[in-house]
C-alpha cells in the first residue's frame, strides 16, 4: 500500500518487512514528517510475543508487565466527584422527629 501523505491529512497504516537497516532509516523519516502527530511502530522480533512497540508522541506507552509488553492507555476523563450529600441526614430526621 502507498500513501502520499501530502495529499491527505488522514492517518495512514503502513504494512511491510523491511530490513532492521531500511526499518531504522524510516522511522527516523516518520518521526522528523509527523511533526506534532503521532506515530505507533510495530515491529517483530525474536520475544515471547514475537513483536514490539515504538511510540513518537503518543500518549499511549508500552509497559512491560511481567514479560508481556503491554500498551498502557492514560484516562484522559476526570475523576467523577461524589455526589453531594444535601438535606437531612437518617440519623438527624430520626432525633428531629423521632423514629417511626
């Protein structure tokens, strides 16, 4: 597949297998053309997995989790705060007007 990235802004996916040479060589070109984007590689080797990760730019890191490379994927949502406790609590409705 080719992808002529100066005629499209759009994300492009990339398949092949080149030489360890050749594959350094167009990383540091995807690295130096994306700019601010980013850019995922993956890549097989000789582990237990058979592949391996390289990220330039992405929030998404590989983690290595006991052997296992795994892709750690940051929350980018807050943390929801608890709802607010308004009114009368059971204990102060029940002293207020006795426990029926």
């Amino acid at each position: 597949m080719v992808h002529d990235a100066s005629r499209s802004s759009s994300p492009g996916v990339f398949i092949g297998g080149p030489s360890a040479r050749v594959r350094a060589a167009l990383w540091e070109e995807v690295q130096r053309y994306a700019g601010m984007g980013r850019a995922l590689l993956v890549d097989k080797t000789y582990n237990e997995q058979r592949f391996a990760f390289e990220t330039h730019d992405h929030k998404w890191r590989p983690i290595d989790h006991e052997g296992v490379t795994l892709i750690h994927r940051p929350s980018d949502r807050v943390a929801p705060r608890p709802p607010s406790r308004q009114g009368w609590s059971k204990a102060s409705k029940r002293r207020r007007f006795g426990s029926r």
